[in-house]
C-alpha cells in the first residue's frame, strides 16, 4: 500500500492478467463489440473482474485491423475503478494506455504492487 493507505491500481492490474492476486478473482463478465471505421474494423472488449473484497474493475481494449509495421501496434487499454468494495482506496482509479508494450512496462515498473 502507498503511504495514504490506498492499494496501487497495478496490483489489480496483474491479478486481471493472470499474475499474483489473480486467486481474488470471484466473477468475471465479458462483452465484445465492433463496427466499421473508415476502412478497418474496431473491436471493443470490456471485462468485468469483481474481487473477494468487494473491488470492481473494468478492462477495455480497443483494437482495429487497420495493418502496421510497427512492432508494439496501436491499441487503446484501459482500467478502470467502478467499485471500491472495501478497500480504503485505489490509486490511480483509472489508467490507461494506447500499446500493449506500455502497459507491460507499467507492469513490470510497478512488479512489486499486490493486493
């Protein structure tokens, strides 16, 4: 926990990814959604991750087809807080990212949040 008491957002975070904490896990909803854009397709998936202790937490990803060179693609993540539960808080409530690689650096930077 930080110094004001509140539990780090990537320790939530890794849990969701399968990592430390992912035991905490209690519920789980998923949808998917898509639509045209120009001239690629947009996915949206929203994940719904409800903890032993009340915590509620959305993941969203965004990602279209549109085709790329580029070695971490474009792709729009996100985390956010929807219910503290009773935890005395959760720091940041939202975070997010428009790579993959970022958020695996943020992972990785912050190895040693739990929950």
């Amino acid at each position: 926990m930080s110094e004001l008491g509140f539990e780090p957002l990537a320790g939530y975070a890794r849990a969701i990814m399968g990592g430390a904490g992912a035991d905490r896990v209690v519920a789980r909803e998923e949808s998917r959604s898509s639509w045209r854009e120009q001239d690629c397709e947009v996915t949206l998936r929203e994940c719904v991750y409800r903890f032993d202790n009340g915590v509620t937490i959305r993941r969203s990803v965004e990602v279209d087809d549109y085709p790329s060179e580029l070695a971490c693609a474009e792709c729009w993540i996100s985390y956010e807080v929807l219910a503290l539960g009773a935890s005395p808080g959760i720091a940041p409530p939202r975070k997010s990212f428009d790579n993959g690689c970022r958020e695996a650096f943020w992972l990785r930077y912050h190895s040693d949040a739990s929950i």
